[in-house]
C-alpha cells in the first residue's frame, strides 16, 4: 500500500479546488490518500473531508500559518504528515514549501508535474520547450501544476482529526503591501489577455484591460512590453524570464511569439492571437487566430463578448 | 564583514531552440549562459559586499565546460569562483547535499541564488539548502535591503510581503526592479586569469531517474481569420467550440 499526503492549497483562508485536482493525482500515484490542511481555525478543513478519494483528514493547527514562513511551514507539517509521496500544488509558495518538506526529509522534490502515467512523472523543461519523464523510487515530493488533472468531486465524507503543532518562524512580517490594481495576478487568472509591444503604447493597455473586466481576466505583457515600457511592470510578464502560466484561456495580442513568450504560455488550454502579420509566428499556436490590427479587432471582440455574456 | 556565497548555474541561452536526439535533449549546438535569474542574485551578492564589506564567491556545480559562467561573474566583480566537480545527472538530493556541504565548509553567512534556473525550472535548490543548513529562506525576492538583518519583498497572493530575516539566510531571487551590471574589458581580461577552485564530490545515489526527454505534444492546427470582423466569430466558437465563455 502507498501512502500518498496531499497538502491542501489555500487561497484567500479558504481550500481551493486546485486541492481536489492534487487528490486525484495523488490517487494515480498510491492508493491511500491523507490531506494535510495547514490552517489557524481548523473548521477551514472540513471542506478537505467532503473531496472524494480521501481516507483521511488532518488539520495541522497552528498560529504559524498566519502568514507565510517556509522554515516554520515545512517544520509543522512535517511534524504531522505520515511518511510516503507527499503532493503539493506547483504555485509558487507551495513548490518553496515542496524543496523544504523534501529535504527536510532528505528526500527528492520533483517540481512541476504535468502528467503521471504508469507511475512516471512528466515535467516541463527548457520552460516547455521539452519534457522531462523520470521515475522515482521510494518517499518523495512532487509539486502538480494546476488546471490539468480533473479535479476528484466533494461527494465523500471523512472525519477530520485536528492536531496541534508548531515551527520556528525565521522570517518577520514587516509590511503587506497591497496590488495597485484589484485585477488577478496572471499566475491565478483561468483568463489572460496579453499585450507585447504591437499596442504601441503602455496607455494602449487599457483596452485590454475592458476586455479583462468582461471575462474576469488578468492582463499580462510580453518581455518586450515589460522591457520597454517602465509603466508595465515585471510582475505582469509572460514567458520564460516572467511567468509560466497555463490558463483556460490565453488571449495573445500584438504579440509575435518569440520563443522565450512561447515557453511561457504555450501550455495553455486555448490559445487566440491577434496580429497584423499574418506570418508572426504566435499563430502557429493558436487555436483561433486573427489577423487584423488590434485597434480593429478589439472594438468587435469586445462588443462580441458583451453580447456573448449578456 | 560578510562572508556571502551566490549559486550560478550555465543553462541553454533562452532563445535557443531544444532539439532532441534519440530520447534526450541534444544541446551540442546550443549556446550555454548564465541563468537569467541568477544574474539577480550575482547582483544582489556584490551590492550586499559593497553595502556591508566581505567577500562573494560564487560556487557553481558542473564538468569544465561550467567554468565559462564563473569567469562570467568573476569579470562582474566576484572575488572567489569554485566549481564542485560533478558532470552527470543528480536528483534535488544529491545536487542540495552537495551544495550544502560546500556551504557549511566555506562559512558563509548568506546564500543568494536565482529563483529557478532556465533548463529544469524546479525552483528546489535555494529552499532545499535552507533547510538542510537550518537556516531562513526567502524566494522569489524582488527587492533587497541589507543592513544587520535583510529587509526582503516578494510577491504573494494578496500583494507584495516585506519581510525581516537574520542571517544565516539564503535567498532566492526574481528580477524585480533591480538592475544589473555589465563587466568591463578590464574585468573580463582579470577573469581570464583567474583559477577555478574545482572541488571533487560524492552526492548520495540518486532516488530520481531520468527514463526519456521528448518534444512537447504538437498542437493541432488552428483556424485562422482574416480581418477584424472575424473577432466575433472567435468569440462565438469560445463559446460553442472551446466552451470558454
């Protein structure tokens, strides 16, 4: 019997559905699934006891997961979690989090996991430009990527067994300082909507922006926008020196698809480009594209979508 | 004075194309460079040394061929390059022992290292030695300030945390706002002379093994339009085709 331990990814205080997705790749990987829910008030693990395909629920209780300490974090849950195939979400606080639980373990971490066929892991490398499958004897970490294994239902029922514990925290809390803006940060939309350098001017982003508000997407920037335009910021880019994302959805515009863009985002469920040229390489990619400027093309999308939604 | 250690690492230029041979990655004719991200974390080591005083090395892990990024850094300003002698594959564990070990040996106060490097993007190795060492961590850094502890940012899911930490701390670095310098003819002609302190290591067998490298799975082919008006025509296969909107 393999015990799989599954940590449960929070957003907001509460358990995200990205949990359900890490319970049903834990179950391709063993046969005995417990989920570990790191929480201040564990009445937030309940939800994890109604995921199906769980047979146990532990909500490691503790004030150090107020706010994020990797050191504290890893020394917690460790103290709780049964030995076997640890699983973690792939975002970035949980694959900082996966490095610590392994080598605290002194077992090996593999990190962004796309794919789990007959006990070997499939991961990314040179940012998407190639897969890596490897096979993994014995206890180890492995962080899954979200919005790619199907998330197992909420029909189950398993109790929770809450336990106290606790960690040394190494890093204080100064400051939170709040995003400008209220939009998604792309590394959490199921939406993108991207502009390069082709929208002319940082301004131009603006009606990326309408259209985001419309599909409640968050807008992200090829290099070359970051790179020229001091107003958008590096925390906006897509590729492979910013953000590797792997939306439902990737709207690329004015973007010609250089391969360092490419490596970022070609992982994406649907991929639409807008681009005047109609050799740019981004249509190679895209599963719906249009060639036409933006300044035409996103009057009618806009207008479109709106009647769409209505 | 601080005794600081940065972690490069030499990775396919990102422009490059992979290509496969067989069932592995062939990079024979791709250009090696440093990970970008560990351009930040060179940088933030030398103003570290230039803010407080020490010293930097930089340690890499590789065959000879690796020596290439350290005479990189050491035209950037770098006093001490060290390359742990070791050409095949390793999992996190081997490659964080290894590294560890080194760390501990060389007294270093501070570990700076780029959050992930181009080829695997893992992101283990900063976090990893942390925990081996016992000592704080903090990823993904975009912005640092040193003075007797770090004043460190990082992005998370409700804005940007700035964070306090004492040394011994290893962080890992993201490119934020930082800027980095270029070396000079005078720099790059001293690096040329300078000797690599190459050190033998022994990691621990490895529990990870590599069975295949393939190509991503090709995309089908697309539709593609022409003209603006197609817009709603895309939109309305969003909804009918992909089931999106």
């Amino acid at each position: 019997m393999t015990e799989t331990i599954v940590i449960a990814e929070l957003s907001k205080g509460e358990i995200n559905t990205t949990t359900n997705e890490l319970v049903s790749a834990a179950n391709l990987l063993g046969d005995s699934c417990t989920v570990v829910v790191p929480c201040t008030d564990s009445s937030v693990a309940d939800k994890a006891g109604k995921i199906s395909g769980v047979s146990k629920v532990i909500a490691a209780k503790s004030s150090v997961f107020g706010n994020y300490d990797a050191a504290a974090w890893a020394e917690a849950i460790d103290s709780v979690a049964p030995s076997g195939i640890v699983v973690t979400s792939a975002s970035a606080q949980s694959k900082d989090l996966a490095a610590r639980l392994a080598a605290r373990r002194t077992i090996s971490v593999v990190q962004d996991v796309i794919a789990i066929e007959d006990g070997k892991l499939s991961t990314p490398i040179y940012s998407g430009k190639a897969i890596q499958n490897v096979s993994v004897n014995g206890d180890s970490v492995f962080s899954i990527r979200a919005n790619i294994f199907a998330p197992a239902d909420d029909s189950g029922s398993c109790d929770v067994q809450v336990i106290d514990t606790t960690g040394n925290v190494t890093t204080a809390l100064q400051e939170m300082v709040q995003r400008a803006s209220e939009r998604l940060d792309v590394s959490e939309a199921n939406i993108i909507i991207s502009g390069g350098r082709g929208m002319g001017t940082p301004a131009n982003f603006s009606h990326l922006e309408d259209i985001a508000d419309k599909l409640g997407a968050a807008v992200g920037a090829s290099r070359a926008a970051v790179d020229t335009w001091d107003e958008i910021p590096h925390s906006m880019q897509v590729g492979q020196t910013g953000k590797t994302v792997n939306p439902n959805l990737y709207i690329a515009v004015g973007i010609s698809g250089a391969i360092q863009h490419l490596a970022g985002m070609r992982s994406s469920k649907y991929i639409v480009a807008i681009n005047k040229d109609a050799d740019a390489p981004i249509f190679q990619h895209a599963d719906y594209g249009i060639v036409a400027t933006w300044e035409d093309a996103l009057p009618v999308l806009s207008s479109s979508l709106s009647d769409l939604l209505a | 004075m601080v005794n600081i250690a940065v972690l490069v690492k030499q990775v396919p230029d990102t422009n490059s194309k992979i290509q496969i041979s067989g069932d592995r990655v062939d990079l024979s004719s791709v250009k090696m460079d440093i990970s970008p991200y560990d351009e930040f974390a060179v940088e933030n080591a030398l103003q570290h040394k230039e803010s407080s005083g020490g010293t930097v090395s930089a340690i890499t892990v590789g065959g000879a061929a690796a020596d290439k990024v350290l005479k990189g850094v050491k035209a950037l300003g770098v006093d001490n390059i060290i390359r742990l002698d070791y050409d095949g594959f390793m999992d996190s564990n081997g490659l964080q022992s290894i590294i560890a070990q080194e760390i501990i040996a060389g007294g270093y106060d501070i570990v700076y290292c780029g959050k992930s490097a181009a080829d695997t993007g893992a992101g283990s190795t900063g976090p990893g030695i942390a925990e081996r060492l016992g000592w704080a961590s903090v990823s993904n850094a975009t912005e640092v300030k040193f003075a007797d502890a770090l004043t460190v940012s990082y992005p998370t899911e409700g804005g940007d945390a700035i964070v306090s930490l004492n040394l011994p701390a290893v962080v890992s670095c993201d490119k934020g706002s930082i800027k980095v310098r270029k070396s000079n003819v005078k720099g790059i002609m001293m690096a040329k002379k300078a000797q690599v302190d190459v050190r033998a290591v022994s990691p621990p067998a490895a529990s990870v093994t590599v069975v295949s490298q393939v190509m991503p799975p090709a995309k089908p082919a697309g539709k593609k339009f022409e003209g603006a008006s197609s817009a709603q025509t895309v939109a309305q296969l969003l909804r009918d085709e992909a089931n999106i909107i």
